[in-house]
C-alpha cells in the first residue's frame, strides 16, 4: 500500500517538473537527468512511471491543455451575453499572455520542435486543437442563435477564423513580447463578425 502511495507521488512530482520545464526551456532541451534530479526520484521510479520521455510529453499535453482550457473557460463563464462570451476569449489571451511571461502556447512550442507529423504528440496535439475548435465554435453558434443581428452567420466560417486569428495572435504576442497583436486581433475579429449583421 505504501509503495502505491509513494508510485503515484512520485508520478505528480515528476508531471509537475515536466510541467514546468518543457513550458520554460523547452520540450528538447529538457534533459530526463534533470527532471529526475529536480522531481527528486530514482530513474527506476521515473521509468515505472514514463517509459519514455515521449510518453511523459504525452502527459504533459493533455495536462497543460486540460489546465489551460478550465482557466478559459473561467473567464468565459464570467459573462452571460453569448457576444460578450465571445469576446471573453481575447481578454483572457491578454492576462493569460502576461502571466506567462509570453511563453505563449506550450502545445505550439512543442508542436514546433517535434516534425514528424503523424507522430504521438503532433497527433494528440492535433486532437487537442480539435476540442478548443469545437469550444469556440459552441460559442460561435450560441451567438448565432441569441443574436439576431447574426442569424444568417456562417458558423462553420466563423469558428474557422476565430481560431486562426487566435493562434496568429499568440505567436505574434510571443515574438514581440507584448499583447497589442491580441488587441488587432480582436478588432479584426469584430470587423469579420460586423460583415455578417443585416
């Protein structure tokens, strides 16, 4: 029983240092050495755990996502009008973008250091971005549905270039290291939404 409790302590230490490094130094930069030094577990332990450092990146992914996406929602659920739901999005981008010191997204980071496209990780990252996109486009639709000014919006066209324009933003942030590519973002966004209103 002991054993058991140690195995899944041990799991959470070394999550929380991959957690951490892979967002600050990088996926290939992170050596196994250093999170078993820095979780503070023997490498048998680390193993039993992860077979592979792969497999570890895995947990990382859907643990980073699953994170990311519930401090989104956060700020989304703050808002009743499906408009303002919407919007909520970029407001978030901002503060989110500050409080990571514009790392930006860890899933893009670790997209572009992994090539091989029909991989573990390229894969699970793509099924990742497929659940943000059906997110936004439940908002899209709901807007679609509340909103009469916007009863004849292409949803499906929408929800495409609200996530473009996201992630476009997110690397433009990253690279200039401030938000203002977050707010052009948002004011092309509305100026798309504007073309739908009869």
């Amino acid at each position: 029983m002991k054993t058991m409790i140690q195995e899944k302590g041990s799991r959470q230490r070394i999550l929380g240092v991959a957690i951490r490094l892979f967002f600050e130094q990088g996926y290939l930069a992170t050596g196994i050495n250093q999170i078993i030094e820095q979780a503070q577990v023997c490498k048998a332990s680390f193993y039993s755990n992860f077979p592979s450092k792969e497999d570890l990146c895995l947990a990382y992914i859907k643990t980073a996502h699953v994170n990311w996406m519930a401090l989104l929602g956060k700020e989304i659920n703050k808002h009743r009008n499906a408009y303002e739901r919407l919007m909520a999005i970029f407001t978030f981008l901002e503060n989110w973008m500050n409080s990571c010191s514009y790392r930006g997204c860890g899933l893009m980071n670790i997209s572009s250091e992994t090539p091989e496209l029909k991989g573990r990780i390229r894969q699970l990252i793509q099924q990742r971005n497929d659940i943000l996109k059906k997110s936004i486009y439940a908002l899209v639709d709901d807007l679609g549905k509340s909103d009469p000014r916007f009863v004849r919006m292409n949803v499906q066209e929408v929800t495409s270039f609200m996530l473009m324009i996201i992630q476009g933003a997110i690397v433009s942030s990253q690279a200039q290291v401030e938000t203002t590519p977050i707010r052009h973002a948002k004011r092309s966004f509305k100026r798309f939404l504007g073309s739908y209103i009869n």
